[in-house]
C-alpha cells in the first residue's frame, strides 16, 4: 500500500509517500511545495492544487493521510490553513483517493512513540523508520508529512490484522452456539 | 462587464451573476450549491468547485466578488469556511478571472447605503437594483451572492470613472509646466 501525507500551509505544504509493504515501510518521494514568490490568495492555491495533482498522478497513492487541526493562531490563520487543507482534501476528490485525518499527538504517538514529542524527535525517527541516510535533509514539512503517511500506515495495518484476527475469534463463537 | 458573487459555506454556498452595462445592472442567474447530502469533507468540496467551475464556463464572468471573512463561530468553523471560500478562490484562478474581495459591511453600504443593514433589508434593495419581480424568493445566501456582484460593479464603475477624470485634471498641470 502506498500512502501520502500531507502537511498543509499556505506557504509551505509539506508532502511524503511511503511504501508500506508488511512492517517494512520504504520512502518513495518527499518534498514541499512553496509559494511564498506567489501574491497571497488563488494563485497560492492553484500552486498547492496542480503540484498536489501532479505529484500524484505520478505517485499513485492508495490513500491520503492528513493533519487534522484543532488549533490556530487567529481566526484569518485558521481561514489560510483552511484554504491550504481544501486544496488537498479536493486533489484527493478529483483522484478518487480515500483520505484520512490525524491530530498531530495520534501522528506524533504513531512516529515516536510519545503524543508530546518535539519536532526534531519526530524527524529523528522518521529517518530511522524509513532508514533514510544521516546526510538526507528532510524539510520540517516534509518530515511532517511522512510522519503522517507512517501514522496511517501502522493504522492500516492494525485495521488489517483486525479483520484477520476477528473471523477466527468470531468462529468458536458462532461454532458453539450452533 | 459581467460579475460573479460568491458567498461560500461547506454546506450552502450562494451565486449570482449580473451584467454592468453603465448604471445599469441585470440579474443574469443566480441561485445555491447545497452538500448537505454528502458526507462533510472532500466530496463537498469536490461538488462546489465543480459547479462553480460549469457556472463560470457557462456564464463566463469578467470578474469574481467574494465576501471576505473576518469572524467565525469558532475555529472549527473558519477551517470549514475556509475550505469552502478556497474553493471559490481557485475556480476564479482555474479560470484566470480577477478576484475582488469585499468586507461584508462594504457590502451593505453598496447595496442597502447602510452598513448595518439587516438580512432583510439587503434583499430587498438587492430585488430593487436588480428590478426582480416580486415573486421572485431568493434564498439569503443567493441574496447575499448578488449583493456581491452589485457591490463590485459599482466599485469598478467608480474605478473606471476614476481613470476618465483623472487624465483630464492632470492636463492642465502637465501643460502649465510647459
């Protein structure tokens, strides 16, 4: 399964896809889109929309991890994170790719097992997670984004296991009241 | 010149669409995009662009007049108006047409020369300026969508004015430095 997180800015939007094949979760691509040479407003967006599109028609990811927000500086940055996020939320409508939301302590829990974990533990063991070399620089966003692709990754796979799991625990039961 | 209001809402957001020829403005269409049937998220953001986009492609507008925001509820629901105005916003950038942003007591003073005008009172100046039947009902986010429109093209009517008066004052100066 492949996975692409997202971290969504008006700025800066961070982007990450992994492949997860078992346990073993491989980086496939990571970068950020910038538009800060761009005026505020549609431009922006448009820039963050068409990358996004590219990037995964490129890609082909099976699903979209997202950050979900509960918090913003001010209404008019809560507005600009809004505008950022829906230009994710709509390249996975147009691809008809399944997305899914994480708050940042369920992403942070997931990468390094601590839901207070700093910026730079998360990046540490993002590296580590994907055995991405020491001289591979990771942006914040990027890491950010990759961090969110792992966190749906190990959510995916626990969901998968469950449905294994769950016919064998069901089957005495259902055996027994026969 | 032909406008496009827009007032956006992840669950109803409002169009209009008026031809400015001189002083004089005609309703063109106008009416809502409504997503309360789909389930919150990608697929009504999907559905907004997308009919916004058609509404554009079928009216070709000149110029886009969108409310600009600067309260919301609560955070949750500046990310929510948020996604819903950027849809808007990159319709306008998808289809290269200029967007204007208004302050919604702008918006008022425009149409209702009052900018404390209430819900009621702006529809009805907006079915007065626009010389619409009585029988007409306009839902409110419809209203408000035209009271856009009307408020840019008296803007750039003022604009345009503005730019014929304006060489005319200069002429004198520039030819008494002579």
């Amino acid at each position: 399964m492949r996975v692409m997180g997202i971290d969504p800015g008006s700025v800066v939007t961070g982007w990450g896809i992994i492949e997860a094949s078992g346990a073993t979760l491989t980086h496939v691509a990571s970068g950020t889109i910038r538009t800060a040479s761009l005026p505020r407003g549609p431009q922006r967006l448009k820039k963050i929309h068409d990358n996004l599109i590219a990037l995964i028609d490129e890609h082909r990811p099976d699903a979209m991890s997202l950050e979900r927000s509960f918090v913003a500086a001010s209404v008019q940055s809560a507005f600009r994170l809004g505008e950022a996020r829906a230009m994710a939320m709509l390249a996975a409508a147009d691809r008809e790719i399944e997305l899914f939301e994480y708050a940042p302590n369920e992403v942070k829990l997931a990468v390094a097992a601590f839901g207070h974990a700093e910026k730079g533990q998360v990046k540490f063991m993002v590296m580590r997670t994907l055995r991405l070399d020491d001289g591979v620089e990771l942006a914040d966003d990027e890491s950010d984004a990759l961090a969110l692709a792992i966190c749906h990754s190990g959510r995916a796979r626990m969901t998968a296991m469950e449905r294994i799991a769950q016919p064998a625990r069901r089957g005495p039961a259902r055996w027994m009241r026969r």
